[in-house]
C-alpha cells in the first residue's frame, strides 16, 4: 500500500512539473483570442431559451393574425437565428485540436474569423429577437 501511495505521489509530481513548462505565449495569445469569441458566444446562448418561446408565441398568433406574412417572416428570422447558432457551435474547433494541424498563426486567423462569425450570429439572433417581440408587443395593444 505505501508503495502505491508513493508511486502515485511521484506521477503526480511528475505531471505537476510537466504542466509548468508549458507557458508558450502562443498558446496563451490563442486561448486569449478563444475566450474572447466566447464572451459573445456565452452572451448570446442563453437567448435561445428567448427564441424558442418566441416561436411560440409567434406560431399561436399565426392561427388568427390578420398580418399572416409578417408572423412568417418573424418565424423564419428566429429559426434563421437558431440554425446559426446551432451551425456555429457545431462548426467550431478549439485551439487545442488546431494545433495537431495549424500553425500559431493559421490558429490566430481562425479564431479572428471565428469572432467575425459569431458577432453575425450575434446580430441575426438580437434582430430577430426584437422584430418577434415587436410583433407580439403590437398584438397585446
């Protein structure tokens, strides 16, 4: 038992100091970069919950509004909005997997691009949100 103790310490260690070499500021510039594309992605994903119950709202008015086409194209925007969220999130690769393949700047490329992409998902997602709101405000009145 105390030699299995001891041998665990010791991979622990091991591992430990292995994991302090590992400071490359490429790596960190690349993680840095990830994080920032997910602040908007973490700002914007909980707003799916928003769109789903919009959907809905927007599908019981359909059965009775006398603005048939404008419930449609509010209906389309959300589930526009929806796959793009879903494309994104299906699409995207970390850095760490782009390293088996890429090169640092290959990786920093990537990830602009990726802050490009989710800044429009962003976008497609508020808009849509607000012309359903909109129309389910103007309902109300």
């Amino acid at each position: 038992m105390r030699k299995l103790t001891i041998l665990v310490v010791v991979i622990l260690s091991i591992g430990s100091l292995s994991s302090c070499g590992d400071t490359n500021p490429e790596i960190g510039k690349e993680e840095l970069l990830r994080n920032e594309v997910f602040v908007i992605h973490d700002e914007v994903m909980p707003k799916m919950s928003d769109i789903v119950r919009l959907k809905g709202g927007l599908i019981e008015l359909q059965t009775d509004s006398t603005n048939d086409a404008e419930v449609k194209a509010a209906l389309t925007q959300l589930e526009k909005a929806e796959d793009a969220m879903m494309g994104w999130m299906n699409n995207f690769t970390g850095p760490e997997k782009l390293r088996e393949s890429k090169s640092h700047e290959e990786i920093m490329a990537y990830l602009q691009n990726e802050m490009l992409e989710i800044s429009k998902v962003r976008d497609v997602m508020n808009n849509s949100i607000g012309a359903a709101e909109r129309i389910l405000s103007d309902v109300k009145q």
